[in-house]
C-alpha cells in the first residue's frame, strides 16, 4: 500500500514533518519582520537574536528528515509565503505586534512541543532531547516577546487568538500533507 497525503499515520515520521515545518516557518516570519524593520531597532536585535536560534532549530530538522527519509511536508511554499507575509504584515504594524506574533507562535509552540515530549516518553531519545531543548529556547523567545511589550499591541488578544489559531492548522496540516 503506497503513502498518500492525509493518510492517518502519525508517529516518529509526522513529528519530525511538522517540527521541520514549524521551525521553517519560523525562520520566515523573522525574515518578514526584519524586512519590514531591518536591523538597527532594539526589537529587530531581539528578533535577530531569535532567528538565529530557529534556523538552529530548521538545520537540525532539516538533517533529521534527510537522515531518517522522512518525507517534507508537501506544502512548505505555501508556508514560506504566509510565514513571510505575517512576519511582514505584524512588522508593518509595529514592533509589539512584531513581539505579539512570537508570543502567539511561541505559546502554541511550547504546547505542541510539550505533547510531543509526553507522546515519545523514552521511545526516540535523540528526538526528545532536541524537541525539550528547542522548547527551552522557544520559551526564551516568548518570555522575550511579553517582556518587549507584545501584549500592549492594539488588538492583542485578537491578534494574538488569530495567530494562535493559525499555528493550530499549520500543525495539523503539515503532519498529514
């Protein structure tokens, strides 16, 4: 029986899919917002920081797919558009809509990352231990967000559920498709 997208299957493989995926967008939202913001702001130094350490996250999981033959996500260009365009548009809005962003994306990280620990227990030790590092490093990133300001953007808490109920679908979507 040959694999075909949407296929119920979870496991090791979808994991190492989605986390890819998340930490590929991820990488691009920061793109976004440092486009709109450039580099001389001490929000876009923050984020600078930030970036570097997800496209930490991307190139572990980037070999992780490559070892272990695990097919991408058939819709990454659809995820690096949306990642560009929402790290631009909450630039464009102004940084604690930039730090709103992080704060909802990290918030939904740290519970995906949080079941994914709980789901693999003892079972892939070299995916669990980068998955409770990298969810250290995303926790940084959201306490960084809410110390500069993220939830003084207008709209917070809109603005905040909307990207929060994005990264849910994205979650859901980059497992399967």
């Amino acid at each position: 029986m040959s694999w075909k997208p949407g296929d119920p299957r979870e496991g090791m493989a979808a994991m190492v899919r989605v986390d890819q995926a998340g930490e590929y967008g991820a990488t691009r939202i920061y793109a976004g917002q440092l486009a709109v913001m450039g580099d001389r702001t001490p929000a876009a130094r923050m984020i600078h920081g930030m970036a570097v350490q997800e496209e930490r996250h991307r190139r572990f999981f980037d070999a992780m797919i490559a070892k272990r033959g695990v097919r991408p996500t058939a819709i990454q260009p659809f995820w690096d558009v949306a990642g560009f365009a929402l790290g631009a548009v909450t630039a464009a809005i102004g940084p604690s809509a930039a730090m709103a962003c992080t704060a909802a994306v990290e918030t939904e990280i740290d519970l995906h990352y949080q079941a994914q620990l709980a789901e693999l227990g003892d079972d892939d030790p070299e995916l669990a231990h980068a998955v409770a590092e990298f969810r250290a490093e995303e926790l940084e990133h959201l306490d960084t967000a809410i110390g500069a300001g993220a939830e003084t953007a207008l709209g917070y808490p809109l603005l905040s559920g909307a990207i929060r109920m994005g990264c849910r679908v994205a979650i859901a979507l980059s497992k399967r498709i």
